[in-house]
C-alpha cells in the first residue's frame, strides 16, 4: 500500500516494465567479494546489479539484493563503470532529472534487527555503499536528516521492524517539519503475519502517515526498485520531505526479477514549476508600487538552491532581506540589506522592519507562530506575496494577497527577467536609511563577556571566528586557524 501526503491510498501492484539478462559476474570481483564474507548470491548482486540486469530476462535474485543492487546502481549513475557505460546512460537518459538530482547514495545509516537482516546481508556485497551504524535507531533518522541537508542529497535510513521503526518517528517528524529528504526504509514481520500482532509487529505504515511525503508497503519483491525509484524523487522534489518504504521479511527473501523502471508514473504527483505570466506580472507591480518592501525568506529558499536568484534580486531592487531560522545562510548576514533573523529570536530591527512594512515577500517561509507571534497583529499594514511549493501552506496562518504556488528559485529568475525587460524604477533608499537607523540604535549584543569575570560567552568566540576568517570559510578552519582566534581572543 501507498500514502501520500494528503492521506489518499492507492495499492501497489506490480507494473509492467523492462526485464532482466543475466550478465556474467566477474570473477575476481565476485571472489573478492566472497573473500569479504558475502556469498554467492549476494556477489552476484555487487554494485551493477541494476544497470547489468536492465536489458533483458535473467536470473532471479532476492528482494534484499534489489534493495541494494538499486541504491548501488543510483550511484553507478553518476560514474558509471566502463563495462556499463552504454547501459547506464541509456538510464540517465530515461530517468526524469529531479531523480538524477537525487543520485549518488554513498551512505546509510542504521541499526540491524531480525526483519531488515537480509537487507545487511545483502550490504556486505556492497562496493561503495558505506554503511554508519548508529547506536539507536532515533540516531540513525537524525543522521540521515543531517546528512541530506549538509550534503543536498537524499538521507537513506535503516531499521528492523516493531520498536526499531517506532523510534525512527521521531527523526521522520523532524525531516517532515524542515523539509528534509529522507528515504527511511524498515523491515516488516512476514506478510502472513501482518495484522496478527505477531513478535516486533507494528504498524509503521500507518504510524509514519502523519509525518511523511508518502509511505510505501511492499507486496511484491520485483517492486522495490520502482518503490526506491519513486521513493527518491518524491522524496528530493517539491517541497522535500520524508518517504518511508516498509518491507516485509518474506519480500526480502523472495527470489524475482530484476526490473529497473524505463521511468517513473506517479498520477496525480505535480512537481511545482514557473509561475505563470499573470503572477509574475501581479508581483513586479506590487514592488514597483511599494515604498517599504521586506522579503521574508525560509528554508524553502535555501531547499530550492534560490541563494543567487535571492541575491541579484535583492541588488536590482535594493530590497531588505529578513530570514527565518531554516532560511539563515540564503543571503551572506554582512550583506548590506541582509536584516538577520526575524520572529521571537530574532533582531529588533528585522521584526521592527516587518512591521512597518508595506509588502511583504514570503519565499519559502511557511509563516510559523515563532514568527508571527499574535497572527492578528503580525505585519498589519503589509500586502503578502507568497512564494511556495506546497499549495497546503497558502493562506494557512496569513491570507496572501498574491499566492504563487512555483519553484522558488525558477519564480524568482522569472521576476529577474521581467525587471531586467522592463526596467525597475523603484527607490527603497529612505527605507533602507530608517532600518540602518534601527539597526545603530538596537544592535544585536556581541557577549563580550558574562557576569563570570574571565568567562566567554559562546556567542563572542563565534563573533571572533567569522570577523578572523570570514563567514564564508567558518567550516574550512583547521589547527593552525583556532590558535590564531584563541590568541586573538586572550589579546582582547
């Protein structure tokens, strides 16, 4: 069975698709492979199992070797192999290309239990696959999550069935509330046993509904790696988020035939694009026409990679710039028009200028109560533009006037293109010279100390380590650069 984020249900049957040829394994691959503690059977899935076995029919193999053989061959995608060249660029070149996007899984987290051991069983024929084992599996789901948003890739978690997937809710909920892509995949007791409440059984289908982009039950082994497939694009597209695929013990020990999808079919899934001509049209007019605009960004701008449509933006129009916690790092924060964060943690000045504002500009923000504070008195003269993928997110708190339900990134590129056509005579100059005047007279405070004679507040070493090496190298720091900060700090 299936979910989406609507809660509608559709069954998962099996799907016509290409078959599979057996391809002769290398022999010193599969030896190797052998000589690492892996089997037979396992070997014969190693790394290509996908690309190898996408021609024609073949040779069965297990569910738990498709789960594998395909994470492995999303990775093949990206470099493939000579001896698979031909057959993997023939998959690129039928894949969509948010799919493409999601490539290159290098890396699971998990923790193995009785449900998901073929899976691990399979995994030690894994050539690059490195697998990180958390010490619960909570750890594992927050691993996963973090990962995919230092990497921009699609986090890729384990767990056995019963507890071990009840306790990746937690991380899950976390993925759905940020909109992080996630692809969570559980063991299940066998599918006889289902319902019968049988040892480690739980629903972790319906459980994750909640708190998941789409959640998968597999019927059929030869559907895994269409359910991985479509569980990766739904997962990176749109507004990122989480996918949970639970698998049944018995799939995963069933033997059945390769099928790697020529493409994917999700009815009713629309990835959000370009706006119309008529929204972007409303837009322009309603910049032109303010005097003080603010642009309110989230984490929806930083997910869609709108960083540099944001900036040459904010330097055709002279527009402020107030983010929200997930939306930090969206402009550089020495940028001149940058206000920082806004809401209850956030600067004086950037809740002061929202305030006043006359339009405001919500891209990738959600308007949440850390934010918005009292709804009623949140930014009661201001038009709202909102700029979002998820249509659920429209009007929810705050009643838009211009509602543009796109890409973030491709909206803004739009909106660039019509100033640079007709050209942008807006003036913010004045209202820029009021927030500069906020922002002397209520400065964020630097903790140059604390009420501890000779204590430093963590907010002055962070201070010191951005103004010695510059925000945008904070994470290139090594030995040598902590001592040059320390001494500077003493000296001070």
């Amino acid at each position: 069975m299936s979910t989406s984020r609507d809660g509608t249900r559709a069954t998962e049957t099996a799907r016509k698709g290409g078959t599979a040829r057996a391809v002769p394994e290398d022999r010193a691959r599969a030896a190797r492979a052998q000589g690492n503690g892996c089997g037979r059977k396992t070997a014969r899935a190693f790394r290509t199992v996908a690309a190898r076995k996408a021609a024609g029919e073949g040779e069965e193999i297990t569910g738990a070797e498709m789960v594998i053989g395909t994470l492995e061959a999303l990775d093949a995608l990206l470099e493939p192999a000579p001896e698979d060249h031909a057959i993997l660029l023939r998959l690129r070149a039928e894949m969509p290309e948010s799919l493409l996007e999601a490539l290159g899984v290098e890396h699971v987290f998990g923790y193995p239990g009785g449900a998901i051991m073929p899976v691990y069983d399979a995994l030690f024929g894994a050539r690059k696959l490195q697998h990180i084992l958390s010490r619960h599996e909570q750890g594992a789901a927050h691993m996963a999550d973090a990962y995919a948003r230092a990497s921009g890739r699609v986090g890729v978690c384990f767990a056995t069935s019963g507890p071990g997937a009840t306790n990746l809710i937690t991380g899950i909920a976390t993925a759905y509330m940020d909109s992080s892509p996630l692809v969570a995949m559980t063991g299940q007791v066998a599918s006889h046993l289902i319902g019968t409440d049988a040892f480690q059984e739980a629903d972790i289908f319906g459980l994750s509904c909640p708190v998941t982009k789409h959640s998968y039950l597999v019927r059929n082994a030869e559907d895994i790696p269409r359910i991985l497939c479509e569980a990766f694009h739904i997962a990176r597209t749109g507004r990122p988020g989480p996918v949970l695929v639970d698998i049944p013990k018995d799939c995963q020990l069933r033997r059945a035939r390769f099928r790697f999808p020529p493409k994917l079919d999700l009815p009713g899934y629309r990835v959000p694009g370009k706006a119309s001509e008529e929204e972007i049209e409303a837009i322009a007019e309603a910049i032109r026409s303010s005097s003080r605009p603010v642009l309110y960004v989230g984490g929806g701008a930083i997910s869609a990679n709108a960083s540099e449509a944001l900036l040459r933006l904010v330097s055709r129009t002279g527009i402020p710039v107030a983010m929200t916690l997930m939306g930090l790092g969206a402009i550089p924060r020495s940028h001149p028009a940058s206000l920082g964060m806004l809401g209850m943690h956030g600067s004086v000045y950037a809740n002061r200028a929202v305030q006043e504002s006359d339009l405001l500009i919500a891209a990738g923000a959600r308007f949440d109560d850390r934010v918005t504070g009292k709804v009623s008195s949140f930014a009661p003269r201001a038009r709202v533009i909102h700029i979002d993928a998820d249509p659920a997110e429209h009007s929810k708190i705050v009643p838009a006037d211009i509602s543009v339900v796109g890409d973030v990134r491709l909206v803004l590129e739009q909106l660039l293109e019509r100033f640079e056509t007709d050209r942008f005579a807006g003036d913010v100059s004045a209202w820029r010279a009021r927030i500069e005047a906020w922002k002397r007279a209520h400065p964020l405070p630097l903790g140059h100390g604390s009420r501890k004679p000779g204590c430093l507040s963590p907010r002055r070493i962070i201070e010191e380590i951005g103004d010695t090496l510059g925000w945008e190298r904070l994470s290139e720091f090594g030995e040598e650069s902590r001592y040059v900060i320390l001494e500077k700090i003493l000296k001070k």
